[in-house]
C-alpha cells in the first residue's frame, strides 16, 4: 500500500524550516528528536526529494525542500480555513518572522502589522541583523521578508546570491545618501556634508561578522578607510554613540523621531551614489495574509517619506 504523507508531516517540516534546527523544533512540537527526525526522514524518502541539509551549524533548506514548503504552507492554511469554518476549531497560532537591516521604517511596519491584523495570539519575530543572515534566513525560510538595499557597488554579489538561492529582491524606494549625526554636532547645522568634512569625526557602522565583505556592508562607500571607525552590533548603541562622541553613520536619511528621538538628524552627503531599498522573498513561496499585510505597510510609509 501506498503511504500518503500526512499533516502532522507537512506540519513538522514547517517548524523545523522556521527553527533551523531539529532539536528546537522538536521542543516547541512537544516530542523527542529522534522522532522528529524519523519523521521527516520518511517524509523525505516518501517525496524521493531531500527536504532539508544537515549540518553542525543545523539543517538549511534544499531547493527542494523550499518547493514543497511552498506547498506544505499552502496546505496547512487552506486546513486551518475549512477547519475553523466547519469544525469551529480555534485557528492555530499566527506565525511571521522579518529579518532586516537597522531601518526604522521596517520597525514601524511591523508595528502597524500587529495593530491592524489584531488577533489574540501570535508569535511575530522581528530579526535587526547582519547582510548575509538576511539572505540566509529568508533563504531557509526562517524569515518570509529580507529588508535591505542594494547599489551599484554591491549589486552584482547580492544579485548574484539572489538568483543562487532563489530569492526575488523587490524595490521599496531609491534614496539619497545622508549622514545621521547629532544636532549637536556642527556637521548638523550644514546644508550638506562631504566626505572631507566627516574626516576628523567617528565613522560608525553594523558589524557584519563572519561575512565581513565590503559588499555585506549595511553603509555604502565601505571601501573607504577612516581615521576613526566603531563597529557596533545593534540601533541603540549606534545612536547612543552618535550623540556621546559626535560620530556619525551613513544611511537613507529616513529617520523617525517617535523611535529614535530628536537627537539626531540626516544630513545630505554630497557624492554620486544611490541606495536602493527593497525586500526579499522566496520565489518558490506564496507570500502568507501577514507578509501581504507588512508590505502594504512599508508601502503606506514609504509614500509619506
């Protein structure tokens, strides 16, 4: 007899893409590793297709794998649809993860996401992190949406990753460069700044770790040396840093005072470069309700920027 593959399966494959991890994901399902690890073994050899690749760091996705993810979401969620409407069955708890750059639009995105979307419960995750782990997450399905932005400088080594593991990067906006700076700082009183005048100042950045590449840097013109350079891991500390020692950082200029207070200001940087911002999907997944929802959420920000 033919073994058909079951919910629970589809279910588990699901949860292991979004941990990384069999051990995690065996935890959150409630059951041991060995068995989990059975399970999606037969999975696998049922589909004659490797889901998911084991390594010491965890499983990352296969190209397979992401194809039937796609398709194991789909079903899951038309499940859960005929489920509430015909059993009255109380609807799972709602999952969606974003993993981006150090961008406060993505931040206040994800907030109007929750206040309109209004459910009781719900595990959202919103991942500030490096250039290559966006890719990567998005990659394995960890994250449904990747923020950040590609240039000139950086595009072909990004597009090519893209189209490597089948990732879409799709436009949000092209801006300008500007330098964040405190309004105490006398760079804040001109109507722009040059890359001379930022010589004797700070230069801050986001570190980017194992994947330190010129081309993973959140900040453009990363090929340039600075007297004075700190690497930083999070928002905060960078604009702690910006008001305490009167450095400065390179971005869109896009700064929000609800978030980041009015202590610091964007100032046009005068060179011949543009940023483009955008986001990634796997083109082998159909964006969920809640990615649809976030994004028209950039989008209603972007337009009043």
């Amino acid at each position: 007899m033919v073994k058909i593959m079951t919910l629970q399966q589809l279910k588990y494959a699901i949860e292991i893409a979004k941990c990384g991890s069999i051990n995690i994901a065996a935890k959150k399902l409630f059951i041991t590793q060995p068995s989990l690890s059975k399970a999606i073994k037969e999975l696998e050899l049922e589909l004659n297709k490797t889901i998911f690749e084991r390594t010491n760091r965890g499983v990352s996705v296969t190209v397979d794998g992401a194809e039937f993810l796609g398709y194991a979401r789909q079903v899951i969620e038309q499940t859960e649809l005929l489920e509430k409407r015909y059993f009255n069955v109380k609807p799972s708890m709602q999952h969606f993860s974003v993993s981006t750059q150090h961008y406060a639009f993505a931040v206040n995105a994800f907030v109007d996401l929750i206040k309109e979307y209004g459910i009781d419960e719900y595990e959202f995750n919103l991942k500030e992190t490096k250039t290559y782990e966006i890719i990567d997450d998005v990659k394995n399905l960890r994250s449904e949406i990747g923020i950040l932005y590609i240039n000139e400088f950086n595009s072909k080594v990004l597009n090519k990753l893209f189209k490597e593991n089948n990732l879409i990067f799709t436009k949000l906006f092209v801006a300008r460069p500007h330098v964040f700076v405190s309004i105490k700082n006398p760079l804040s009183n001109l109507k722009e700044v040059t890359l001379k005048d930022l010589e004797d100042y700070p230069y801050l950045s986001f570190e980017q770790g194992e994947f330190n590449s010129f081309h993973f840097s959140e900040e453009i013109l990363s090929t340039i040396s600075h007297k004075k350079k700190i690497r930083v891991n999070d928002r905060a500390t960078l604009f702690n840093l910006l008001i305490g020692l009167n450095g400065y950082t390179i971005s869109t200029g896009i700064i929000n005072s609800d978030l980041n207070g009015n202590d610091i200001i964007a100032v046009p940087l005068n060179v011949e470069e543009e940023i483009r911002v955008g986001w990634i999907s796997h083109k082998n997944i159909k964006l969920s309700q809640l990615a649809n929802i976030y994004i028209n959420a950039l989008n209603e920000i972007i337009k009043k920027i």
